[in-house]
C-alpha cells in the first residue's frame, strides 16, 4: 500500500482502487451517511466497503487533489460554479436524513447549529477531487454533522472564492488576486441559497469557532496564524462583501 499525503489528522493509504483510513468513534456515524448517499446515488462521495476496529476501506476516488498550489482549471469559474451545485446536492440528498441517537462527531456541534441537513463542514478544495474543471469526489467526511446550510457555505465560499487576505490568495496558486465580489455571486448563483444576508457574519462566526477549537485543543496550531489573518480581512472588508451579495 501506498501512503496517501496531504492530510491533517489521519494515516490515509491506497491500495489499487480503494483506500484504507483509520477510524474514530465519529466513524459509525460517517459510515451511515456514506451508505445513505450511496442510495441516493450520490455518485461524488466514496463507497464504504469494509470496516475493522481500526480502519475503514473505502473506493478510491480517481482524480487530482485540489491542494495548494491551485491550478488553473481549480481556480476557473467553472470549478466553483461546480462547487457550489454539488454542496447543494449533498446539502438536499441529507435533509431527510435520520442522524442514529447514539451519533458522535469528531467536532462539537456549535450551539444554535440546528439540524437542517448534514453539513460536511470541511467543504474545500484539498477535500475535492477534481477532473479538469469538474470536480468528481468529494473526501474526508470525518467532520460531518448535523448543521444549518448556511454554516457549510460559509466555509465552502472562504475557501473556494477565496475570502483571504491577498498574501494568502497568492500562496494558494493565484497568480493575481481574484475578483472575490464576483466570485461571491458566482457562488451564490451556483447553490440557489437563500440567506444569503447573513453569509459574511456566518463567515466570521465559523472561522472564530475554528480558531478557538484549536486554541483549546491545541490542534493544527501551525495554520492558526493564517485563520486569524483572513479573519482580520474579512471583518476589515466585511461591508464591501456584504454589497456584493445584496
């Protein structure tokens, strides 16, 4: 088998066309949802194949990882057109979901988050497997957990727009800053959301959640400056932001 790279908390390894993770006491409950896409033939997550105490073995999903830096068919319009349309299809395949009583998640389900549908709550580009502009698989769904659709968006649109300091766009492969107004529209256009009045304050809430999480668990503590940073940036711009989605 070989090992996988490009992940934060998990040994990941292929071998052929599956792969094999470890797992967690949240895995029962992703195994579930992983089975209940697979009826809906959700054709974008991986299939469940088997399970041990330990590890978990899954389809590999063939395709490039959208990890940084981004090529230019992953920064297209037409990618995050794509992102948004397949959030939104994961998002309507989960509203009826029945989450099992006896569900544990990997991270605390923030207050007020009602269950709307499941959100994947890791929605980003290096969780994306693309194919061109098309993104086909869709990785990691350890974080996933009952929420609001606006708590997934939020994090999908800082990521894929991007909303980050123009240092930050450049480390991730753009070669210029991009037009993040347009690019918001764009996004709001692909997933027919609604509330979107509320995006940029939802923004700011769901990176300070992250930033405390890793404070009190002292997790990925080396990407914490460059969250606290782009929320900077996104509170500095938070008006402009906002017009662009009125």
């Amino acid at each position: 088998m070989d090992q996988l790279s490009g992940g934060n908390s998990t040994n990941v390894y292929r071998d052929g066309d599956t792969v094999v993770r470890q797992t967690g006491p949240w895995s029962p409950f992703v195994h579930t949802l992983l089975h209940h896409l697979a009826s809906r033939g959700f054709a974008e997550s991986p299939r469940v194949l088997a399970v041990n105490d330990q590890t978990e073995t899954l389809t590999y999903l063939h395709g490039t990882v959208g990890h940084a830096p981004l090529d230019a068919d992953m920064q297209s319009d037409d990618a995050l057109r794509g992102a948004a349309q397949l959030l939104r299809r994961l998002h309507d395949q989960t509203a009826d979901f029945v989450v099992p009583d006896d569900a544990q998640f990997m991270l605390p389900v923030a207050p007020g988050n009602r269950h709307e549908v499941i959100c994947h709550n890791d929605f980003a580009p290096y969780n994306c497997v693309f194919q061109g502009v098309r993104i086909v698989g869709i990785l990691d769904f350890d974080t996933a957990a009952p929420g609001r659709r606006i708590w997934d968006v939020a994090y999908a649109v800082y990521r894929f727009v991007p909303l980050m300091t123009d240092a930050a766009c450049l480390d991730q492969g753009w070669t210029s800053v991009p037009d993040r107004e347009a690019r918001l529209r764009l996004f709001r256009l692909g997933y027919g959301f609604t509330h979107w009045a509320e995006l940029i304050e939802t923004v700011t809430v769901r990176i300070a959640a992250l930033t405390a999480y890793m404070h009190a668990t002292g997790q990925n503590l080396d990407h914490l400056p460059g969250y606290e940073a782009d929320l900077d940036y996104i509170r500095l711009h938070r008006s402009r932001l906002e017009r662009a989605l009125e």
